[in-house]
C-alpha cells in the first residue's frame, strides 16, 4: 500500500503526534498506530487530518 500525503497534512499528522505525545506517555505512538489501522486501500492521498472542532471543510481548497 502506498500513502501520500500533502505537505499540510503530513504537518498536521506531525502536529498530532506532538499533541498527543504531550498528553500521555505512548498516546502519539497509539494516535499513529490508529491512523494506520484506519488506511486499507491501495493508494491513499491524505489531504487533511483535522480534530474534530475544527472549521469543517477548511481543507477543501487543498483538492482543486
């Protein structure tokens, strides 16, 4: 499987990470470990990874 993703995604995978690493001792390896689980396709192109309180679709004009 292959995974790409925007560079502003990737920086919000990156962000994430951070968050949640911050939170509690092995929370950003799970974070990881979850967001790979939910992939199960052949080619993914992430072009967002939003909490879920954040301004809906802000990414939209990443995909134009």
């Amino acid at each position: 499987m292959k995974v790409r993703f925007l560079k502003p995604a990737q920086s919000e995978v990156d962000d994430a990470f951070v968050w949640y690493k911050t939170r509690s001792r092995g929370l950003g390896t799970q974070f990881l470990d979850e967001f790979d689980r939910a992939i199960d396709s052949e080619t993914i192109v992430e072009v967002a990874v939003a909490h879920l309180h954040r301004k809906p679709q802000y990414w939209i004009d990443r995909i134009s």
